[in-house]
C-alpha cells in the first residue's frame, strides 16, 4: 500500500492559524511593486514561522508503526520554492528524513490540487492524507478509486464521499486506511 501524506496542517503544525496557502493557476495583475513587497512580506513571515512549526501529536509513531506493516510513505505538498528547502530542513530537524521513500513537490509552481491530482495520477497511490477540505473534495471526485483521509484537527466542516474518512487525531489513522490492499 501506497500513502501520500500533506506537509502543513498534516505533519507540521500550522502557526498561524488553519488557514492553506493555495498556489492558483491563474492570479490577477497586481502593481508590480505592491506584488513584490507583499511577496517579501510573506517569505519573511514563513521564514519566522518555520522554527516554530511542530510535529502533530503521535505522527511519527503512527508513521513508523505504518512504514513497519509495509506500507510505503510518499510526501505529496503544494509547497514551492523556498518552502521546498524550509520543509527538508523540517523533516531532518525532527529525524524523518527516512520516513518517506518519495518526495513530490510543487516544484513547478502549478495550482495547488491541479498538482497533487497529476502526481496521484501518475503513481501507484492508494490513499492520500490531507488537512483542506477543498483539496480532499477535489481529488475525491477526480481519483473514486483511491482513498482520501481528511485530518482534521481543526472540526470544520468538510466533504463526505464514499472515498473519504475524517479523522481528528493521528492515532485515528490506521483505522481510517484499513481495507486497503497491503
């Protein structure tokens, strides 16, 4: 069994609220100026926050006891970037860089479930784990056949589908993806 899992709101913890930063395909024409400050402004924000982001509770143990009944771990974030760097620091700070045996990131910049839903598409991935209700909305529509498990840390409302769990906590996981082929 194959399982993707999301980086921020998934792995890590959120700082600043739940709130996902989406890379959209196609965005309006700013003042270059104003486009170049905000953007500045944003990069050293997400620099500050990175060393206060946090491992969720019990993820590495329900990582490991996953990784050790033989299912394989993929990292599937719509981070670019810088954040790509951010996030690999992330994971050799905490020890889980031998967690996951793939890596995808948005390397390209493409629209955050666009991207997710191409690399779904082109892998052997059973079940996907994401916090946004709007990814899992997505891609449970455009992949019926794979499981998707919404973590929800934060009880907002979200998608129901035949192809859909919710669970609150990581220890809720396991439970969330049995039936799937080993």
């Amino acid at each position: 069994m194959m399982i993707s899992f999301d980086f921020d709101g998934v792995l890590s913890s959120l700082v600043l609220g739940r709130t996902w930063e989406k890379t959209k395909a196609a965005k309006k024409r700013q003042v270059p100026v104003v486009t170049s400050v905000v953007r500045a402004a944003k990069r050293g924000l997400a620099a500050l926050t990175e060393g206060l982001r946090r491992p969720l509770p019990r993820a590495e143990r329900t990582l490991r006891e996953l990784r050790a009944g033989g299912a394989t771990l993929c990292l599937l974030t719509s981070r670019t970037g810088e954040r790509i760097a951010a996030a690999e620091r992330w994971l050799s700070k905490n020890g889980w860089t031998d967690l996951f045996e793939r890596k995808f990131y948005n390397e390209a910049g493409l629209d955050a479930d666009r991207f997710k839903a191409s690399v779904l598409h082109h892998q052997p991935i059973d079940a996907h784990v994401d916090d946004d209700p709007e990814t899992v909305a997505c891609l449970s529509r455009l992949f019926p056949d794979k499981r998707f498990v919404r973590l929800d840390h934060y009880r907002r409302k979200g998608p129901s589908a035949a192809n859909i769990a919710t669970v609150r906590a990581w220890d809720e996981l396991p439970g969330a993806l049995a039936g799937l082929k080993k």
